[in-house]
C-alpha cells in the first residue's frame, strides 16, 4: 500500500511538499523491515518533516505498539499527526452495564471506555406469538411497512404499521395495531406463479386469495393447484419522507439534503462501485455515463474524479466521501451491499432517481423487456417491491444472477415515465421499444370491482365498513390488485425454520412477497405472556450475575417497541442493579449492532452520569474544606501531602497548567522548578541573577498522576464546565482528600 501511495505521491505539484512526503514514505518502509510480525496490539508509526525552518528537511520517525489493541486501519497524508484513536486509549474507563432486548432475544454488554463487550446473548422460546394450527409465512418473507421499508416477517414488531389491501376499494393502505403468531412447522409449501412471476413458503393450513369464476375465495395452499390465479399487488401507495437530513462531519462541500442527483449517485455506486485505499471506483464499458457520472460528482461534492477510458473505470479519491456514504447511507460501499432503510424511506421521486441510479449501473433492455440482473439476491427482491411503489410489475428469476424482468406493457410505461435511464444509448432503445412494439404485449390481469365486495363479505367484514358502490361493471383498472397464475406448487423440508403469521383488525389480510394472504385470528396469548415472564426472569438473573461489579458506573437498557418498559418495570434484575438504571432507549435492532446503537444513542445518559459523579465529589470536598476536615488544597500542600503517602484522592482540574521544568544557565548553574506555564519565560538564576534557559518541560498532571498510582493513590480529573468544577479551579486546580490529618 505505501509503496502504490508513495508512486502517487511523485502527481503532487508542491515541489517541497512531494519531497516531503516521499521521503517520509520511504522511510516508513525501510523501517518496516524492521518487524517479522505485527504486535500484538497493532503498531502505531508517525513520520514527518519536523524541522521549523522553511524549506529545510528534518524527518523523523517513531513506532510503537500501543497500549490496547488497535481495532482500526488509518493511513493519512496531512499536515498534524492523528492522535484521536490513542487519546481514546488513555481516557478514564468508565464501565457501564447495558442490555437490548425484545420479545426474541437479550444481549447484555459492559461498556469500559469507549471498549463495548457483548457478555451474554440469550434467545428466547416464545419470541412474539405462538401459534395453534400453523397458518403462516416462513421467516424470510418479505413485508412492506407503511413508512416504506421492506423487512423480514421475522423482524416484524408489533407496534409497526404495515401495507395491507382494503378490498372495498382496491387500495393498498396502512394498517397499525397488528398481532404476531409464531409457530414451527416441519414442512411447507413453496408456491411459484408465471406472470408476474413471483414465490412464496407457506404452511400446509396457510390460506390464500384465489379466484374462481364468480367471486374469490379462500383456500389452503394445501388445496391450490397449478393454473389457479392468486391474488397480488401491482401498487403499493408509500408516500414516504420529504426531509432526509444528512450528517456531514467532515469539510467535503456535501449536500444537507438528499436530492435527485445525489440518490442517482447512490444506486449507480450500489451497483457499480468498489472501495480500495481509500478510494471509490466505478467500472463501465458506458464511456458515455461514466462521462455523465463524473459530472454530478463534480456538482453534487465539488470533487473531480478522474476516467481511465482503456480500463473503463472512473475513480474518486476521496476518504471523506467514503466516511459520509458509510455514515449516511449503510450498505451502498462495502463487500456486504444492501438497500438500506434510509434509501427505502424516501419519497418516490428521490427513490425512482436511486433505482434509476441502479439500473443505469445493472439494468439493460432486451427482446422488448427491461431487466436488471445481480449477484445478489436480497437487492433484487427488495427491489422488485420497491418498484410496485410506482406501479410497474416484473418477475423474478434465478440463474447465473438473480433478475427480475419488466415486460407489461403498464409497467413498461410507467418505468419510461417514472425511472428510466440516465444512459443515453439504453433510453433510447427502452423508448424504440416501446414505440414499435408491433404486436400487443402482455399485459397484466385485472379484477373487476364486484368480485372482490363478494370476496369481502366471504371473510366477514362488516357491511357498514362499506359505502354504497356496488355498481355491476365497474373494473378496477385504478386498483392495486392484480391475479397470477400459479405455475407449480410443491412441499419442501423446513427444518429449523419458524413461521409467522400476523393478525390485522378489520381488514384481515396482508402482502407477503408480494402475494395478498388471509391472517389467522388472535390465540393463546396467556401462554405467550407466561413464556415471556420466564425469559425476562432468566434475563434478570444473568444480567445481575454478570454486571453486579464495584465499578460499575449505571445500566442503559434498549430494544425495539415496548417490551423493553415492561422488563424494567418488572422485578427482574437485582435490586441493586434496578437502583443503577440511568434510563431506557428506544433501538431499531437487538443484537450486536442493538448495542452499538444503545451506546450511540445513550451518550446524554453517560455525560450525565459522569457530571454527577463529578459534581457529588466536589460538593463532599467543599463541605469538609469548611469544617477543616481531611481534604488539603494549593500546589505545595497537595504535593507536600502526596510525599508523606498521606492522601487517599487527588483532585486535578484540566485547567491545571503547572509544569516541572530544567533550567540552565551560562554561568553553570541549574535547577529543576515546578511552577505555572506563564511563569517559565521569567525564571532567574540564582547566582548571577541572569534569565535562564529552558531545557526541558513536563505536564504536573502527568508526573503527580504516575507519582500517585505507585503510592496507591487515586487520581480523578476534575472538568471546569461545571460551576463546581471552576471553583475548584479557582483554588489553585490542585487538592485531595487526605487518609488523615497532616500538620
């Protein structure tokens, strides 16, 4: 890697700056050599031109192996060395004890500093609901949310909304309030349809929406047959978010908001890019869009990416922009890509400019279809639902690459009118196409509207539910449902998978991978509760078997929905851990990642925590300074105390600025002061009286610190934020409590 950075180095227009640079590169592999194998910890090397004189080399080099292990890869060219991973090392290790749970499962985890551990993970037996009779989906399928993101059913929660049909009007719509089963089940059904051509698992006893020749029924997937027609969605109506703010934390020019140019970006990078030291690369035998490309990234972050023309490759050497796409948008860069839910939750014209983004990068038209084909399955599985939010149908298939194909001719126009192509040469095809279709294209199955008012009553929803437009005739051509023919239906093994099934009031029905399927009704919620009090009981007992420690600073608790509430109002953990409880976080996810968001999201809880600590100590030192207790203040008092091994807690304000610093003179005399920075410019010597010459300094802060571990003594930094804090300053910085009086 040096060696590459060192051959980049030689483009550097700076004549004094490339030498620089070179040289320190240089030496840092030379010094390399030095080692077999990297320590155990990692290894830290700093190199540089530190002379102060312009136009002067004077490079030094240092290494080391640092105190903790390094959990972090950085290399930076800049003008100051990077300290921040080091200083983290050397901060005082608070320890705080956390938890994420839900209905599923319970992580418990110390935090020691910034160090986070997970301690414990424990899966519960009842996770969400239990099930009579096994009428549900597998884990794997796909849900639609009302907010716009698409989820596993096994990641469902009960207080979110989902995307269910209202049969009276054959509209998509939310629903809230919804109840989940969970159940296991030794065998399933996997049905697969033509056109569209869609899949799902379900259980013997799972009922679906099929059609017959006058109305639409229910039947077990048990009972369906090849060329029966299920009911499915052609629309989901998601109105998603308008104001999508970004986090910019470094100096790249970075938009607030997201915008159509940057969504384009994004799903271009989602399908085409890679990232190397520090460098983004996008391949494509499309000169002409890399050409396009290239320009938005000019406009959107005021960078200037370069093209190789004969390696089809455009590259953007940018450690910002990596860092702001990571943080930001999750899944676009990386070896594990994913659409993630920030992209999912916009609205449709940001997303259409992302999917377009995609299919510019992966997409192409063929034999009067647009197709789009990846390595990777959950993209295009999540993309074919994404693409139902502007009303344009495809089918999936498998092969080499997983592909869906848009080949109505109602999506087909609705992808020219809603996404379409940024590349020239592939929208111009899409719009022939379209144009000199000579013979009618396929088109989609419609419901007419009567039909599903019979379907309706046949599942018991209540006439009053319904306004008077039974009008014989009227078809649902503005209507979000539409029929596919099952192709095959065959049983398959399910071991060690669970099945879900989710009740919604009223409407009694939602959209699994795309399918309109029949809940279940309310059961055996008694045992579920039961089931849940046994697993918070066993989380209590391993959460204060593993965080009842000295050090233990608070307790954070965490997790998705409200089960959370109901393990801290309980009498689960022990009471002296239930006393430590700085307060709940509401967390998207359990697990690892539930951790490091409850860490993320806990900081105010912590800087809290840490200032009453802080401002307690301070308010029992001024109480015992004025009944002249045992505590001692001022630079000589304080060290006087520490020499005779006299005190139990040193106090040092930040602000404490005394140094111990050499001194010599040209008369030969030399002394050794411990006194306040502003001082050291006017020190005399004691024989001749003239001004002496500073030889070497050293911070108090970190002499009396080392004085005082190997006395035994504890050391507390004290902030000058605080009102407290500045008084403490104001007496000198400096004080302690004393194991006994001293005269």
């Amino acid at each position: 890697m040096l060696r590459e950075e060192y051959s980049l180095a030689q483009n550097v227009k700076d004549k004094t700056v490339r030498k620089n640079v070179m040289s320190a590169l240089e030496k840092i592999i030379q010094h390399l050599k030095l080692f077999r194998v990297t320590p155990e910890n990692g290894l830290v090397i700093f190199c540089g031109n530190v002379s102060p004189e312009l136009g002067v080399a004077d490079i030094k080099i240092w290494s080391f192996e640092p105190p903790e292990k390094l959990r972090t890869k950085i290399y930076r060219c800049d003008q100051v060395f990077v300290l921040d991973p080091l200083k983290e090392m050397i901060r005082e290790k608070e320890v705080y004890g956390l938890i994420v749970l839900d209905a599923r499962e319970a992580n418990i985890g110390l935090l020691r500093g910034k160090s986070l551990t997970e301690l414990k993970s424990l899966e519960s037996t009842v996770p969400s609901k239990t099930v009579k009779g096994g009428m549900c989906v597998s884990e794997d399928t796909l849900i639609q949310l009302s907010d716009g993101r698409i989820i596993k059913v096994k990641d469902l929660e009960e207080n979110d909304s989902l995307l269910v049909c209202d049969l009276e009007k054959c509209k998509t719509r939310e629903a809230s309030g919804i109840r989940i089963f969970k159940s296991k089940v030794e065998n399933g059904v996997l049905i697969e349809t033509d056109y569209p051509a869609l899949s799902i698992v379900v259980s013997k006893d799972h009922r679906i929406f099929t059609l017959k020749e006058n109305s639409i029924e229910l039947k077990h997937s048990s009972e369906l047959k090849p060329n029966d027609f299920l009911l499915c969605v052609r629309k989901l109506r998601v109105k998603g978010k308008m104001d999508l703010k970004i986090k910019a934390g470094t100096n790249l020019r970075f938009p607030k908001k997201l915008g159509k140019g940057l969504c384009e970006f994004l799903g271009y990078a989602l399908g085409k890019g890679s990232v190397s030291y520090g460098r983004i690369t996008l391949n494509d035998k499309d000169k002409l869009l890399l050409e396009t490309y290239k320009s938005k990234i000019k406009r959107i972050f005021g960078l200037n990416p370069t093209i190789e023309h004969r390696k089809n490759k455009l590259e953007i050497d940018s450690l910002d922009l990596i860092k702001l796409i990571e943080d930001n948008f999750p899944g676009i860069l990386g070896a594990k890509k994913y659409i993630s839910d920030c992209l999912q939750v916009i609205i449709n014209n940001l997303l259409a400019a992302f999917i377009r983004g995609l299919f510019d990068a992966e997409g192409y038209v063929k034999s009067e279809k647009v197709v789009i084909g990846m390595a990777n399955e959950e993209i295009i599985r999540v993309l074919q639902l994404l693409l139902l939010r502007f009303g344009i149908v495809s089918s999936y298939s498998e092969g080499k690459k997983h592909k869906i194909e848009i080949i109505d001719e109602n999506s087909l126009l609705n992808f020219s009118k809603h996404i379409n192509f940024n590349s020239v040469k592939k929208s111009k095809k899409l719009s022939r196409m379209i144009k000199e279709r000579k013979k009618a294209g396929m088109n989609l199955i419609l419901i007419p509207k009567p039909k599903i008012l019979t379907l309706a009553r046949k599942v018991r929803m209540n006439a009053k539910d319904f306004s008077a437009i039974l009008h014989k005739g009227f078809s649902n051509l503005d209507g979000d449902i539409t029929l596919a023919r099952i192709k095959s239906i065959s049983e398959i093994k399910m071991a060690n998978k669970a099945f879900y099934d989710i009740s919604v009031p009223k409407l009694e029905n939602f959209v699994a991978n795309g399918i309109l399927v029949h809940n279940s009704q309310r059961r055996y919620d008694r045992l579920r509760e039961d089931a849940l009090n046994e697993f918070f009981t066993k989380v209590g007992e391993v959460a204060s078997k593993l965080l009842l420690q000295p050090e233990l600073k608070g307790i954070i608790i965490g997790g998705p929905g409200f089960t959370k509430n109901k393990f801290v109002e309980g009498n689960y953990l022990h009471y002296q851990l239930k006393k430590k409880i700085l307060g709940v976080k509401d967390t998207g996810y359990t697990g690892e990642y539930g951790l490091e968001e409850l860490v993320k999201k806990s900081e105010d809880l912590m800087e809290k925590a840490s200032v009453v600590k802080e401002r307690e100590l301070l308010e029992r030192f001024f109480s015992e300074l004025q009944k002249s207790g045992n505590v001692v203040y001022g630079f000589k008092e304080t060290k006087n105390a520490l020499d005779l091994g006299a005190v139990d807690t040193i106090l040092i304000s930040e602000g404490f600025d005394w140094v111990r610093a050499r001194f010599k003179c040209s008369c030969g005399f030399a002394a050794e002061r411990d006194l306040p920075k502003e001082k050291i410019e006017n020190q005399y010597c004691d024989k001749c009286k003239q001004l002496l010459a500073v030889e070497e300094t050293k911070d108090l802060i970190d002499i009396l610190s080392e004085e005082a571990k190997n006395l035994g003594t504890k050391v507390e930094l004290i902030s000058t934020e605080t009102r407290e804090g500045a008084q403490f300053k104001g007496l000198g910085g400096i004080g302690g409590f004393l194991r006994y009086k001293i005269s």
